[in-house]
C-alpha cells in the first residue's frame, strides 16, 4: 500500500467532512473516494466479470483502504464495478448500495451524487471511466479528464478546501502501475466501458 495514501485517506477520516451543497444530503460527508473497476475479462461482451489482473487489482484495493473509514460502498449494476468492491465489502461486513446504469454517463453520475449524499460518512464509489469526470463535478469538485482504456490504478479522494464548501481532489493510485499513455490515449466512447 502507498504510504501517502493511508495517511491521506485516514486524515480524511479523522477530518469530520461535513459540508455539502445540497438539500439531498442526509448525513455529514467526511470524504469520498473514487475508482474506477478493474480490469475487465475480454468476454462476454456485455457485462464482463473480472479478468485475473483485475482480480488482483481489487484485493490492491482491499489493502490500500481496508483501515480508511469506509461506512459506504457505492456500485453500479454491472459486474467488475461489484466485483471490484467485493473483497472491501467482504472485510468491512458492509452490504453494498447498488445505483444501476442506464446509457447516460451524466444521468448515472447524478444518480451516484444523490446515493452518496444520502450515506454520509465516507464513502467509496465504484463507477465507470466515462461517468467518474461527471461524478466528481457533481459532487462539487473540479474538472477531471476522462482517463484512457488502459488506467485501472487512479484513485480519487474529494477532501473539504476552504470555508466555501468547495471540493478539493487528490489523485493517487492504488495495485499495479498502468502501462504509459501517450498521444495515442484511446477513450471508447460506449458507456460503460
């Protein structure tokens, strides 16, 4: 596990993130953490399990946030976001909230911002690499690019800055490193890839 990480992701915990911008909010966030699924497997088409390197991708997970303070676990419907959080889910005694996905990476980051509004505490969201830009802008932070097919490791954590409410992001990472990305960056624009 990255040393800065822990530190970053138990400070969150221990920090009472309590500001929000909305009505829908339910219960004070203390910090909320971002991923992407892991690696997928190259079949079926639809709705694949995880590939091996995923597999192991998601225990990384497991050991990078296993003592962060994690009280949600947020999903979508399809099977590598769910069995990305399953071993976390597992250790933790938590049961997951599972927001299901339509076609709209927007319509399912706005579903995501309202379940992780209504949880409070800190919470891990699981989504897919076209709806994770949307998901940190709806919940007030800033402007995130959509990373390329092969990223699998970002790990985003959305921290209190200032007296305004504002969201301030660290990008860490988080298992084995992704292959480099050039010019050559490819973003399948089919949601969820």
């Amino acid at each position: 596990m990255h040393h800065r990480l822990f530190q970053i992701v138990v400070a969150l915990a221990l920090t009472g993130f309590t500001r929000t911008t909305s009505p829908l909010a339910q219960a004070p966030l203390r910090a909320v953490i971002v991923v992407r699924h892991a690696e997928k497997a190259a079949a079926p088409k639809d709705n694949p399990p995880l590939s091996p390197a995923g597999t192991a991708r998601a225990q990384a997970l497991l050991d990078a946030l296993r003592d962060a303070g994690i009280t949600t676990i947020i999903t979508t419907d399809q099977v590598r976001t769910r069995e990305t959080a399953a071993p976390l889910l597992a250790a933790l005694h938590l049961e997951g909230v599972v927001v299901p996905r339509t076609e709209d990476p927007k319509a399912d980051a706005a579903a995501i911002r309202d379940a992780v509004r209504k949880a409070g505490g800190t919470v891990l969201v699981v989504s897919h690499q076209l709806t994770i830009p949307h998901i940190i802008e709806d919940l007030g932070g800033p402007t995130v690019p959509t990373v390329c097919d092969v990223e699998f490791s970002n790990l985003w954590v959305l921290v209190p800055e200032g007296a305004a409410g504002k969201l301030g992001l660290i990008r860490s990472s988080f298992g084995a490193a992704d292959p480099p990305v050039g010019p050559d960056c490819r973003i399948t624009p089919v949601s969820p890839p």
